[in-house]
C-alpha cells in the first residue's frame, strides 16, 4: 500500500512540474496547437519500450529522422522522452516488485534477483554510455554509425530467433531465480557494449538485459521488468552529456512527447501482465526482430 502511494505520489509531482514548465513558456497554447500531436508518439514508443525493455529510441529516432531532425537532434530528443518514459515505468514495475514482497505472493521468489542484477548493470551500463560519449573512437568497431546499425540489426534478429527457439524447444523448467558468478560477469559485459551501444542509438542495453535474462531461464516479466530499471538509470546518465555537450535537445518536442511517454510507461505493465509468459516470449521476440529489421538499410 505505501509503495502505491509513493507512486502514485510521484506521479502526481510529475503532473504538476510538467504543468508548471507548459505555463512557463512565452506562448503556451501556441505550443499545444504545433506539438500536441507528439503526445501520441511519446505514448506509442513508450508502452512499447516499457512493455518489452527495449530502448523506445527505435520509435523516436526514425520519426525524427522523417521529420529532418540532425542525427544529434533524433539521438538527444530521444534520450530525454526516454528519460520520462522509462522512468515512469520504472517506478511502475519496482511499485509491483514492492507489491509482491508485502503480500508473500509466491511470484517473488522469482524476482529475488532484482535488486542485484540493477546494482550489478547500471555502473556498467552507464560507463559505457560515457565512454562512447566522451570517446566515440574507444570502441573501434562502433566509430562507423551506419557500420553499427547493420551490425545492431543483425544481431536483433539473432536474438529474436534465439528467444523464438527457446519457446518451442528448451523445456519450462519453472524459472531461474538466482545469479551466477558467471551471470554477474556476463551482465557487466552485456550491459557495458549496450551502454555503448545506447550512446549512438538511444536503444541497445535494455534489450540486451532482457534477451540474457529471459534465454538464462528468468521469468519473463523480471527480465522487462529489470531491463526498463535499467534503462531508466541509463537514459538519465547520458542525457546530462546532451544537455551541456551536444545542447541538441529539441525542447518544444519534449515537452509532449514526454508527457505522452509518462503515460505510457504506467499503461505497459498492463500489456506485458495481460500475456501468459508464452505469449509474452513471443510478443519480445516479434518485438526484436521488427527492431532489427527495419535497422537495416533497404
């Protein structure tokens, strides 16, 4: 019950700061008239982001890109509704873990491993959005962005198949619900490129979470649920180099679309709960594989 209303508390401060900044601008029906439109986008992009622990960037960055937004405009403007988006959903979704713990429900066991896996990923995750930002050139296989766009795309699709396999192939053997030493050392590597990858997509590390976790055996819904933490903490470590860096943020659009994607990640943990775990294999999978195909060039 505390953790509900402590949610629904910092919904409701949200509401008001979003208010307080409408009001704040010079010519604020103006601006509701030109780009009210983008509350939708912000809201499509994230119950999608939310529901499935992939970066909503794979919505915002190629409407932007049809809008002739700059690359660094697409990518910036991207992390900052990303910023509210996910973090609505994180809220969300550690509100629900909450839930679990103070009613006993058995679905908890599943999920002792939340709060390790987020400890574990974000400093990992977070350098690697820095390193790339500060350094584009320290990963080498990354300093072509066209180059990783076919790369990140091939390997969604891998991915996909790989999740695809393990509905119809591996036995259900009731769930992972424990980390191992080699997990911990492989989600500080995953977590590290999609960081990376993150910095030049705005997508990357929440999807690369996700997909570990559920081939390792995790339930399902955890693995969203971790991957939407995480890449909530991410957004908001590289937003700070697109405020005073790159200054690319295209505010007007932020103002709706983020408002939009606050919406949306509340409404996702609805979508992904709906599902059985099968279906929802299934949905993240179909999910990654559109997300890799229409990275592709054509």
């Amino acid at each position: 019950m505390n953790s509900m209303l402590s949610a629904t508390r910092i919904r409701l401060i949200l509401l008001l700061f979003w208010i307080g900044i409408f009001f704040y601008q010079v010519e604020p029906w103006l601006l509701l008239q030109e780009y009210a439109g983008f509350t939708l986008l912000g809201i499509f992009g994230a119950v999608l982001a939310n529901a499935t622990g992939a970066g909503g960037g794979v919505v915002f960055v190629p409407f932007f890109n049809q809008l002739d937004f700059t690359v660094a405009a697409s990518v910036a403007t991207s992390f900052a509704i990303q910023c509210c988006g996910m973090t609505a959903g994180a809220i969300t979704w550690w509100s629900y873990y909450r839930k679990l713990q103070l009613t006993h429900n058995c679905e908890k066991d599943n999920w002792q491993s939340l709060s390790k896996v987020i400890l574990l990923t974000v400093p990992a995750s977070i350098i690697g959005v820095w390193m790339v930002q500060l350094q584009p050139h320290f990963f080498v296989n990354f300093s072509d962005p066209q180059s990783l766009h076919v790369g990140f795309g091939f390997f969604s699709i891998a991915l996909s198949l790989a999740i695809f396999s393990s509905v119809f192939w591996l036995k259900d053997r009731g769930g992972n619900s424990k980390l191992s030493q080699f997990d911990c050392f492989a989600l500080l590597v995953i977590t590290w490129i999609g960081g990376g990858i993150t910095a030049w997509l705005s997508i990357g590390v929440g999807e690369l979470l996700a997909v570990y976790l559920i081939v390792r055996g995790f339930n399902v819904t955890f693995a969203i649920a971790a991957a939407v933490i995480l890449s909530a903490f991410t957004v908001w470590g590289g937003v700070i180099f697109h405020v005073f860096v790159t200054k690319a943020i295209y505010w007007p659009v932020l103002l709706f679309a983020g408002a939009g994607a606050i919406i949306g990640g509340v409404l996702a943990k609805r979508l992904v709960l709906y599902f059985s775990p099968k279906n929802l294999k299934l949905f993240f999978a179909g999910w990654i594989f559109i997300l890799g195909a229409i990275t592709l060039p054509y």
